[in-house]
C-alpha cells in the first residue's frame, strides 16, 4: 500500500543544547500525531533516530489503534516535513 505522510504542523517539544538532541510533535494530514526523535550520529549528522505514532487515533496504514511499527518506514520523509515546518533548533 502506497502510503504518502503529508505533515500539516510541526513544532518542537523539547531540546537539549548540550547534546543536541530535540524532538519534534508533527501531525499529519489525515490525523495521525507522530514524536520524531533527533539525534547525531558517530559522524555528527542530524538524523531521526526513533519515531512514534501517539495514540489519538489509529493507524492510517494497519488500522491498529495501538502500537505497531509502520511508521519508521516513513520516519526519513515525515522528517523532512517536520523539520520544514519547525525548523532545526541547532
Ligand atoms: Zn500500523
């Protein structure tokens, strides 16, 4: 099933200067609220290293309204959106 994220908001909840690492809340078009988790990796990237759904509403892939793991195969492109919108705090 082709799946295509379009975040329509993003902002950032939380960031620690020190180590870089922030998050972001980001909501999609058809309602599902994603927590995308920044850190750096061995060479100093930015990338999103774990992403959530949060449980408002179920699955737009599998339907489950708990827990699976459908959306880390979208993280690098919700990512991208979210970031657009929020900005990167670093
Ligand atoms: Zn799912």
């Amino acid at each position: 099933m082709a799946y295509n994220p379009q975040v329509v908001d993003a902002k950032i909840v939380s960031h620690n200067p020190k180590n870089g690492l922030f998050e972001i809340v980001a909501q999609l078009k058809d309602r599902t609220v994603c927590r995308l988790i920044y850190g750096t990796d061995a060479t100093g990237t930015l990338q999103p290293t774990h992403i959530n759904r949060l449980l408002k509403e179920p699955c737009p892939i599998c339907r489950k309204d708990f827990l699976c793991n459908c959306m880390s195969k979208f993280k690098g492109t919700i990512s991208e959106q979210a970031l657009e919108i929020a900005g990167n705090p670093s």
